[in-house]
C-alpha cells in the first residue's frame, strides 16, 4: 500500500496520472472494432426508477423442506425493483450516474452512462423490452445492453428480482417459481402505467410490442415465459421448490398455460440454466411459441453448453430461433457489464475475486457488450418493430471464421463476399450464429 501512494503521488505531480486509478466505472463504452449496430441511437436518454409491489404470491422462503406440508401455503407481498431506460426529450438534463451495488451485496459504486436521470420522456409511442438478470444479480447487471436499447426507440425495464438480488440472495427455490411471475407481474404493471393519468410513461410505451431479454436464471425464467413448461422431475425435486410449488409452470398445466401472453412477441436467452438438471425436455420445449434468440459461451461450466443451452435451443422445435456462441466463452458470455474498478479485490465472505462474476477468461466484456448490442438490436428491430432490413444482419454465413471480406478499392463488395455484415474486416472472429426453423 505504502509503494503504492509513492507511485500515485509521483505520478500527481509529474501530471501523469494512469487513466485506470480514476477511471469511470462506464456501461456505454464502444470499442473501435464493435460491430455497426452496436452504435447508440439517435434518442437522447432518461432513467427513472419504479417501486411495485407484487401482492400476495406463494412464500417459498417460509416452507421448510424438512418438515410438514402446510394445509395452506403461505403468502407475503413480492416489492420489486424496476430501472427503466426511455428515448427522452432533446436537451434534457440530470444525473448520469447510476448507483449500484456489486457482487458482495455490500460495496456500493457509481455507474456511468448517458441516460440522464428524470428526463423528460420523448413523444411517440416505443416498444417495451424487459430484462431480467441472473441469480444473484441486480437490474444494473446488463444495463450495457438496456441503455443501448433504449437509445434506439425502445423502453427498457430491467427487474431487481426479490430474494435473488447481491442484497437479499435467499433460498433457490424462490427463483425457480417467481421468476417468470415477476416478469409477466412487471409487464402488467407497465401495461397499467402506460395509460395512467401522470405517469411518465403515460402514451410512452406499446406493451403489444414486448420482448424479454434474461440471463442465466433470467433466461430460465424467459425460457418458461415463451412456453416452455418444466418436467415433473423438476417440480419434485428435493433441492429445488418445496412441495411441488415448481408445478405452476409444469408443461401442461393450466396455470402455465395462462402465464404465455401474447404481447411478449420475441425473447433473448443469454446462458439459460436447467437443461442439464431435466428442467426441460423435448415435448416441453416444444411448448415455445415465439422466435427466440440464445447466446451462450462455448466452455459454459454452470448451464453447459452441449447438453445445456444448445439443447434447449435444438429442441424448441416449434418456432425459428437462433444460437449465437462465443468461442471459449463461459457462463458470463456476452451479458454482464465490465466488472467495476472496486470489484478487482479478493472477498473472504465469497471465496474468490468479485471481478469474477462479470469477466470472462478468454473474451474483454467490452467487445461481447458490443456484439451482443449489435446482435439485440437486429433481433428486437426485426420482431418488434418488423425491420425487414434488420434481416440480413442475422443471414450469416455460420461460422464466423469462414467469411470472406472481398472489396475492391472503390468500396464494391464482390461476389465472393460472406463476411459477417456490420463486423469490420478482420473483427468477425471466434463466434458461430445458427438459425434452425420452426419444425427443424
């Protein structure tokens, strides 16, 4: 620590400061190699937070496994936590810091990005997309992504999911059964404050047009929200949601049935968990009803890859969706913002470094923040907004290693040309992106 103030005063005084000791800790950073549709918007930016309130739902955390089946299961409200970014008004102003805690659910650091905070919404009506994050995580861990969106004409509602939060991680099975209520719960909500006198977002948002983004137990949650209802294996298992409370979303069931809504016309899975534990199987998956996009780490040790994501997107055989893989990625491919400076320490309490949770070992979280940019922003555009120019973004040829960039002088592609489009030359490198259609 003492070498360490010597070379920070030393530096002060000879004016040349390392960029990295004060570096902001920023969620809109662009690399020179970032793909064309990962550019922000033309939308000047608002984040404003919302404070819901889900009433009465089943209290997972108050069944104890051990002991005896209540006669009636117990209840207790759900209050949930929603950042939302929107194209806001030109020349607005306010704070561009967003205030976040990290992994350790105790050290609290400033986010910067380019929404400004309360802004005037922009008139129009926009798209709604909702993010939902892992577990634990919060509603700032894939806010690269949300602002990004919302920069395009989109309004994005990212969730703090109760008991599954770096500040409240409780008991698994909580997750497992309100994952999917909280996002269906928070569409509603929209729903109903889309049209409320004295809302911001009164005649802002078009829930008719909503896609869903989830990473990791977000992109479970999404899995089951597009259709795909759990095995009875998974509702009977003993580490999983207490006495068959996991049934609620049995393929099948009614009450599956009655959480698929048809305003939900698209969603991204960013490293969807349950797979390789029989949460899904065929017949089940086959119960997705709308085209999805996954994304997901070719090495990824926590939902596996081969028989984990691959699979579920193999076997959702019902509707066209997409697999984009990052080449030696793990379970962080793609979706969490860069780790924040005050995250690159060791934690006791945790076990390992808090960097870990966002970084990968292989991939720099800026340059998959900005594939992944590029690539959601082809996805929504052409489902939500029905881009039909958005298409030819995602016609790719399948491995990203195999196009070719052929150019003449004057800026003529020729007809030898298969390179990733939107990718500068040489930058298309170490990603795969699949297309399998519905029936295949």
């Amino acid at each position: 620590m003492t070498s360490f103030k010597k070379v920070l005063g030393l530096a002060v005084v000879l004016g040349v400061m390392p960029v990295s000791v004060f570096a902001e800790n920023r969620i809109d950073s662009q690399r020179p190699d970032a793909p064309e549709l990962a550019a922000y918007g033309p939308y000047a930016l608002g984040v404003r937070t919302l404070d819901l309130m889900h009433k009465d739902q089943i209290n997972v955390l108050a069944l104890d496994p051990a002991g005896a089946e209540p006669d009636v299961l117990p209840r207790y409200d759900r209050n949930l936590t929603v950042e939302v970014w929107y194209p806001a008004a030109e020349g607005s102003s306010g704070s561009t810091t967003l205030t976040a805690y990290l992994r350790d659910g105790k050290t609290e650091v400033a986010l910067e990005g380019r929404a400004r905070r309360d802004a005037a919404p922009a008139r129009g009506s926009y798209p709604l997309v909702l993010v939902s994050h892992g577990y634990p995580g919060n509603r700032f861990l894939l806010s690269p992504l949300a602002e990004n969106l919302a920069s395009k004409g989109y309004v994005v509602a990212s969730i703090d999911h109760k008991d599954s939060t770096y500040r409240d991680k409780a008991a698994f099975g909580s997750t497992l059964v309100n994952r999917s209520l909280d996002q269906v719960f928070v569409l509603n909500e929209i729903d109903r404050l889309s049209t409320e006198k004295g809302s911001f977002l009164n005649g802002l948002v078009d829930t008719s047009r909503t896609g869903l983004i989830g990473y990791s137990m977000g992109g479970y949650g999404a899995v089951i929200t597009a259709g795909g209802g759990v095995t009875q294996a998974a509702v009977d298992l003993s580490w999983g949601a207490p006495f068959g409370t996991l049934g609620i979303h049995r393929a099948g069931s009614e009450s599956h049935k009655a959480l698929i809504d048809p305003r939900i016309k698209t969603a991204i899975a960013f490293a969807p968990w349950g797979r390789t534990y029989d949460f899904w199987e065929a017949d089940g998956l086959k119960g997705i009803q709308i085209p999805m996009l996954f994304v997901a780490g070719s090495e990824d040790d926590v939902s596996g890859y081969e028989g984990g994501i691959r699979t579920i997107w193999e076997e959702a055989g019902a509707v066209d969706r997409a697999l984009l893989t990052f080449e030696h990625a793990n379970h962080n491919a793609g979706a969490p913002m860069p780790a924040p400076r005050e995250a690159y320490r060791f934690d006791e309490e945790l076990g390992f470094n808090v960097s870990e949770h966002y970084t990968d070992a292989v991939w720099d979280n800026v340059r998959m923040n900005n594939i992944s940019q590029h690539f959601a922003s082809a996805w929504m555009d052409l489902y939500l907004k029905e881009d039909a120019d958005k298409a030819s973004y995602l016609e790719l040829v399948p491995i990203s290693n195999d196009g070719v960039w052929e150019q003449s002088e004057d800026g003529i592609y020729g007809e030898g040309h298969s390179y990733w489009k939107g990718f500068p030359n040489r930058t298309a490198k170490g990603l795969r992106f699949e297309w399998l259609k519905a029936g295949e």
